[in-house]
C-alpha cells in the first residue's frame, strides 16, 4: 500500500562543539556563511573561481565536525573525478573523517541505488549498464531485425536513433517534435521510429540492460512506484550537496528533490554563466525554480573571484557581456598585477602548435610546472596537429574528453567476454563475443544467441548439433566462461584469462596493429588491479570511462607530470596557471551547427567563457589564418572566431607570429624559430 511521508525537519537543538578548522580564516565572510548556513534548502549562484567548490568542501567538513555522520552525507557533481577529488580535499581538512561521505555523478549515484533495488522494478540483480556505443549497437540490432534497414529511402543510422532518443528523454521532448525540429529530413519515418523507440525499450527489460539515461529515469520510477523504497533511501540521505547545478537537466533536478524529501536538506551551487550543456537537456529552470521548489530556501552569493588576474577577468567579462542573453556578472579579482592575455595569430596550424609548445617549454623554463598548463579546444579532434608537435619536442601530455580506451574494439571484445558471464541475458554482448570466432556471421551468430537465451545452460554448447562445425572453437569459449563463473575471482584475474583466450583472436582479427593493442591489453590488466570483482570493473568502466592517452602517458611518461590537454567541456571546474586556448575559429567555436540559433550561441561563447575563466595568470587564445581538412580538399581560410574579433586593445593584445632566425632566441629545438611576442 502506498503511503505518503512529510519531511522530517530536525528540531533538535545543535549540540555545542569545537570546531577543529579555523573556518573564517579560510574562508571570507560570504563563504563562511553558506559553510555554516542552518539546516535547510540553499542555492548559492556565484561567478567563476569565487571559491563556489571550495566552499563546499569546507561545508563538507563542517557537517562532519557538527557530529552528522559522513555516510548520510551525498556529495554530486559531473565526473567522479571531480567527486573524488572533491572528497580527498575535505579528508585531508579534517584528519580522514570525511572519508565515508558518499560523492560521485548522479549516474553512479543512481546505479547504486538501483544495484540494491533493480528487482522490485523488475531487472535482474546483476543488470547490465551500456555506454553509449552499446546502446547504439542495441539500437541497430533491432533496426535490422525489424527490416529498416531495407527501407527504400534513407532511414536514420543507430548513432543518429540513440541520439534521438536519448535527447527526448533529456530534454523531454517527444520524439515527433525533435524530429521535426532537428531531423526534419527523417520526418517521413515518424511511426517506425516510434515503435523502435518502444523496441529499444521492451529489449532493454527483457535483456536486462540499462542505458545512462535509464539509471535515472528507472531510479526515478523506483521511487515513484514504491514510497516506502524512496523513504528508505531518502530517510539515509541526511545532507545532499550539488555543485555544478547549472548543468543538471530536469531529471537530475527531480532527483534533487526526491533525494532531500525526507530531511529538506539540499544545498546546490552554480553559475548560470557557465552553463554549457543545454545541448544535452541541462535546464536553467532547476536553478530559477529552486526557491518556488524548495520552500524556505536561502539564496547566497560569492561576489570575489580568487582564481584569476584582473585583466583575465576582465576580458573574460568582455566576452560575456556580449551574449545576446544578458548577464549581469561583473566578476572582481581579489589578486592585482598579472599580464594582459594574448590573441594569437597564426599563419597556419602548424605555427600554431609550434607557438604552443614554445610557449610552454618557456613557461616551464620560468617555473611553471607542465600541469599546472592546459590546453584548451572545442573539440577532440581540434588538438590532433599539436600532438604530433608536442611528440616532436617530448613534452609528456595527457588529453582529456577525447577517445576512450573502451571505445576500443580490442578492449570491448575482452569486456563483452566479461559481460555475457555477469548479465548471460546480454545479446549485444553474445553478438560480439560470437562473431569473433571463425566463420560465425550475423546470422548464426543470431541463431545461436536465440537457442542461449532460452536455455538454462547458456555456457555448455556441446549439445548444439546443427552449429556442429562450429562446435570446437564453441568449446573453448565455453570452457572459458565456465573458468571465469567459478567462485569469486579477481577482476585482473579475470581479465588476464580473457586475454589470453582473445590472442589468437587478435592476430587473426588484427593482424596490422596486434603489438600495440597486446600493449593495450596489457595495461587493462593494471587497471582491473583497481577493482575487486568483475561487476565492479564493467560498472565502473560504463560510467567512466578510461581517456585513452592517459593510459599511453603513464606507460611512456614517469619522470614529469604531464601538460593537460583538454576539451573546454571536460575542464569545467579546474583551473591552471597558464591557459592556451587554440582554434578559435567561426565554425570551430562556434561550432558550425549553432551558426543559426541565437541560444546555441550563447552556448558557444559561454563554452568560451568557461575556458577564459580557467586562467590563473597568463592566457593566449589563438587562431591559425590557414587550416587544413582533407573533406575540403586540403587547405582553405578561416575567420578567426566572431567572439574574439574587434576586442580592444587594452583587454587583449594581438600577437602575430612571424619566422625569425635561430640566432634570436634562447631556446633550441633545432627548428626555424617563431618569434614572441611581436605586438602591433
Ligand atoms: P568554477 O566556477 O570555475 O567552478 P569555483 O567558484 O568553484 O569556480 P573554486 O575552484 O572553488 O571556484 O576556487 C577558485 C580558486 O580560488 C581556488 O584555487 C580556491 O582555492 C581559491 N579560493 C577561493 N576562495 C578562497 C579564499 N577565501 N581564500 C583563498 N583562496 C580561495
Ligand atoms: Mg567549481
């Protein structure tokens, strides 16, 4: 029966205590006010580098001092990274107590509430989570089993469909509005593309599979159609804490508020200028609806910037002031000095990435620690030139928001091994796994898929007779499988039985590259050290997954912490000392697809708001005369971006880079020299 609960205010009176950190000489009146803000809902909406995450951190701690124990205390943020690092900083404030407290993405939030309850919505216990490239492989196994494939005029691919759906889900809308509003071209498909929809759905449940948008809106249903479960949970949830709010959609809103309905305590922090992610459904409305959602909040506000130089901010003040939308943020630096940021033109890519690595080996020469300098861009793909360059001079870097090592498909091949032991129910995973062995297609391997999903022996393949000629390499994997079922085996363990099963498979599979992806292997090995058992890892790895260059640096790179490279997206919240912001191009950023619609602009120059805003001390935004892409037929001209044209000269100086002679400069990698600065 279902039963409703009303909050559960503390009205205790709070306990006299002795508070070990000395708050207000950390802290500035206007922090130390939201860390010591009463019980209750809190919204603080403070400007970029105003110490809104340092604040929490110290809240954090101070709940704990207070006596609140720290396993009732959630922290969410965007990435576990952030989380983490998030946590290490407030254990270290208070002597390790922090260390229970509960911090990580709504995504593994969810997961874990979801891994304890899946069943009453009925899931197995062991589910399965896709990443996005399984869930589109999901997507395309149904579109082919439904015959779209066939259809006489162009049907839209499986990357195209998850990112429809997905997008209806985040930013609730249903699929016939975005179609006509995105994707008019495939309008005339409407009705097949709603019963895939439905398709995609009733699989994932038979199948026990969940997408990442499932873990919140199942979660959501949990709570929704079981009270007593969302009380239980909530009732655990004595604090939560948000940071980065600005970018939750209206789902992860709604789980703001069901997580705080027991004891109302929520506190979230955010920059509407910094809001970056409309494009996935993030809602400005959880930030102006927070007061009207949660009676009695109280509103605090940062107004000192502690990050950056005066004239960083105030060219990164230029450049907000000019949205369409309005802000009314005027950022003040607490520091004084600093040197005026550059713009920098480049005759060409190339010049641009010289003038990078120049740069940094000049900054580092100063003092500058490599990772205390990022590279910054609108895309992956808007850095592959300054890699090369970056190899050339042997300065070690790490590159955020590009490819996955998961993305892979030597290290998926081993994961889908691992997955079809956890989830057996899983066919994507079968799919895989099946069609790696010799003169298995699609269609057998279907065949076979069916006879496994409906047996209760899913790993013994001796009694297959018509999959007879198969029946020896079937053998093998199904010893495998059997080996990897046995007890509770280490997740390493696991992984390097796995891979030695998968030789073979490589070199006939691989046979260009198999020294390097044995490599790969080799370091997954070392990563699944850091999980215990083989539901952790695949967990893990599905919500966060590994930057493939990051493995490759640790394996090259040991005697210096690596230059950060990184898309503007994944750099949210940090901060360096030296900030190089590269391709600031019309069509780059802004990207070319939001040329046309006023909010997506604002988006842009938010995005490179966002990345001004990362500076402590120096800053160079740059831009190249030429670029070169091969689908345009080689070189062409570009326009430096329309958020940087026209800026006065007393915000930024324009630096233009010109060939000099060796003889002029210090320092010498053997190459024609870029002279620096050469101010008109
Ligand atoms: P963003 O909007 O980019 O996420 P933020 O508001 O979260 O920024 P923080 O990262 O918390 O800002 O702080 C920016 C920098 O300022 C950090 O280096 C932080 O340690 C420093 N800082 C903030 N407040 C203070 C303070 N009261 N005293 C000294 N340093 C501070
Ligand atoms: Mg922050």
């Amino acid at each position: 029966m279902a039963r409703s609960f009303v909050l559960k205010r503390e009205s205790a009176p709070i306990p006299l205590v002795h508070y070990q950190i000395p708050y207000a000489e950390h802290l500035n009146p206007q922090q130390l006010a939201v860390v010591e803000a009463p019980n209750g809902p809190a919204l603080v909406i403070a400007g970029a580098g105003t110490g809104k995450t340092r604040t929490l951190i110290y809240r954090l701690a101070r709940l704990v001092e207070s006596g609140v124990p720290p396993e009732e205390i959630v922290l969410l943020t965007f990435t576990r990274r952030a989380a983490r690092e998030m946590l290490n900083r407030a254990t270290v404030l208070l002597d390790g107590r922090c260390e229970g407290i509960k911090g990580g993405t709504f995504h593994g939030f969810c997961l874990s509430v979801l891994q304890r309850y899946a069943q009453q919505i009925g899931f197995p216990v062991r589910f399965s989570v896709l990443d996005a490239a399984d869930a589109a492989d999901v997507v395309d196994l149904l579109r082919t089993q439904q015959g779209f494939h066939q259809s006489k005029t162009r049907f839209p691919k499986k990357d195209t469909l998850y990112h429809l759906f997905s997008a209806s889900i985040n930013r609730q809308k249903d699929i016939p509005q975005l179609l006509a509003q995105e994707f008019p071209q495939y309008a005339k498909h409407e009705t097949e593309i709603l019963t895939l929809y439905k398709a995609y759905d009733q699989y994932k449940q038979k199948h026990g599979l969940m997408d990442y948008d499932d873990l919140l809106v199942r979660t959501l249903q949990l709570f929704e159609a079981h009270p007593t479960i969302r009380y239980e949970v909530c009732a655990r949830i004595r604090h939560v804490l948000v940071d980065e709010f600005q970018d939750t959609n209206k789902l992860q809103g709604d789980l703001v508020a069901a997580f705080a309905s027991v004891h109302g305590n929520v506190m979230a922090v955010g920059d509407d200028a910094q809001s970056i992610y409309a494009f996935r459904g993030a809602n400005f409305q959880n930030i102006m609806g927070f007061p009207k959602r949660f009676a009695g909040t109280t509103l605090y506000k940062l107004e000192e910037n502690y990050r950056s130089t005066p004239p960083i901010l105030q060219l990164a003040n230029h450049v907000l002031s000019q949205a369409h939308e309005r802000y009314e943020k005027e950022l003040f630096s607490r520091r004084d000095g600093g040197e005026l940021p550059a713009i920098v033109q480049a005759p060409d890519d190339r010049f641009q990435s010289r003038f990078v690595c120049q740069m940094v080996l000049q900054l580092r020469e100063e003092g500058i620690p490599l990772n205390e300098m990022a590279v910054l861009f609108r895309n992956g793909r808007d850095s592959y030139d300054l890699e090369l360059e970056l190899a050339r001079c042997n300065i070690p870097f790490v590159k955020y928001g590009g490819l996955k090592l998961n993305d892979a498909a030597h290290i998926k091949d081993v994961l889908a091994h691992l997955k079809i032991v956890e989830n057996p129910l899983d066919a994507v995973a079968w799919q895989r796994v099946l069609m790696l062995l010799k003169g298995i297609g699609p269609k057998t391997a279907q065949e076979l898929i069916q006879w496994i999903l409906t047996t209760d022996k899913p790993y013994d393949f001796d009694s297959l007779q018509p999959f007879k000629k198969h029946v020896g390499q079937l053998r093998s994997l199904a010893l495998l499988l059997q080996d990897l079922r046995k007890g509770e085996r280490l997740a390493s363990s696991q992984v390097s039985d796995v891979i030695h099963y998968y030789g073979p498979i490589l070199e006939r599979v691989h046979p260009d590259d198999t020294e390097k992806r044995r490599q790969d292997l080799e370091h997954f090995v070392g990563i699944a050290a850091n999980f215990v058992t083989r539901g952790d890892l695949l967990r893990a790895l599905a919500l966060d997954p590994i930057e493939r260059s990051t493995v490759e640096v640790e394996a090259i790179q040991k005697d210096e912490i690596p230059l950060v490279l990184s898309t503007i997206h994944s750099a949210k919240g940090l901060e360096y000392q030296a900030v190089f912001v590269i391709q600031v191009l019309e069509g780059v950023l802004p990207s070319a697809y939001a040329l046309n619609r006023r909010s997506a602009l604002d988006e842009e120059r938010r995005l490179l708001y966002v990345a001004l805003t990362r500076a402590k001390d120096y800053l160079f935004v740059s831009h190249s005369v030429l670029g070169y892409q091969r689908s345009f037929g080689g070189e062409y001209f570009t326009k430096p971006s329309r958020f940087i044209q026209d800026i006065p000269e007393h915000l930024a100086e324009p630096w233009q880079l010109v060939e000099s002679s060796p003889s002029n400069n210090e320092l010498s990698t053997g190459d024609p020299y870029l002279s620096l600065p050469s101010s008109s």
